[in-house]
C-alpha cells in the first residue's frame, strides 16, 4: 500500500461512519489486517489522542472488496449466534 500521506486527505471515526457507515470499531479491526492505513495525533503528555484514516486507504479497501464482505477479517471476530442442536 504505498500512498503518499503528505498531501493525503485523513478522516475521523465519525466521518468515515457518515459517508461510508464503517463503524469505529470495523476500521479498527481493518487497520490491524493492514487493509486500512490509520494516524493517531497526540499531544506530548496528554492520555487521548485523535485516531484518523486515510481517505485513500479506505476508498481502495472497498474498492477490493468487490462482493461487499470481508470474510478474512470478519471470520476471526464474529460472534456465533447461532444455537447449536444437540
């Protein structure tokens, strides 16, 4: 993934969830597959920072998806909801 981050475009959480509906948790879980490039700005000494992704990073994950699931990443963090019949 080689994009150029100086004159990238990064976005927040919530913006991403209102043009894409990718929710925080999802990008998170999409940025440590590496399918999503992510940048988190802290203040020297301060405990919270902002998490930002990069725009093209996530306009080239959906691009790959091509069906609309992620079954590699999803797979390891789906819950089984289903009952099992004994």
């Amino acid at each position: 993934m080689g994009f150029d981050v100086r004159n990238a475009v990064w976005l927040e959480a919530k913006q991403v969830n209102e043009v894409y509906g990718i929710k925080r948790s999802s990008l998170d879980r999409r940025v440590k597959a590496g399918k999503i490039v992510a940048s988190e700005d802290k203040k020297y000494g301060a405990r919270k920072g902002t998490k930002r992704y990069l725009h093209d990073s996530i306009k080239q994950y959906i691009d790959s998806l091509g069906n609309g699931v992620d079954k590699e990443t999803d797979q390891k963090y789906r819950y089984n909801t289903e009952k099992k019949v004994a």
